[in-house]
C-alpha cells in the first residue's frame, strides 16, 4: 500500500509545502534525502527535485518519510 502514488494538483501544492517545510527546518535536499535513505525510503535528490516542482507525483512511503523527517503534519503538507 506505500506504493500508492499521490497526484498533486495543478497548483503543485504538496510539491510546494514539501519545500517550505524543508526550507523552514533549514534542512538541504540532499539532507532531507539522506535521512530518507537512512529510513530505507527510496528517494534521490533529482526525485525531490521533481516532487517539489511538481514534475512527479509523490509516493505514499515517500510521504510518510518526508512527515516524519521534517516533523510536520500531513495537512501542512496536503494543505
């Protein structure tokens, strides 16, 4: 089930709050992918890259991890 893939709006508003939280946490994209990794969560940087500018629909797992990596809610990222 954490294959399922999440379809962004046309507006790329997850791709959007992903990066925002990430800039607020002072984290880099090459970080966040570390510690994704580290989580066995399948991601590289060209992935985020694309998830944020909304190029590629995110994954459940990946998700998941970004949540819980950036210690955010799943509405600050959704919303």
């Amino acid at each position: 089930m954490d294959n399922q893939k999440i379809k962004t709006d046309t507006n790329n508003t997850i791709g959007k709050n992903i990066r925002e939280a990430r800039q607020r946490a002072g984290i880099g994209q090459t970080e966040l992918v570390s510690r994704l990794q580290l989580l066995d969560i399948k991601m590289t940087r060209e992935t985020l890259v694309k998830l944020e500018r909304g190029v590629q629909h995110i994954q459940l797992e990946q998700l998941k991890g970004i949540k819980q990596v950036l210690g955010v809610s799943y509405e600050e990222l959704l919303d």
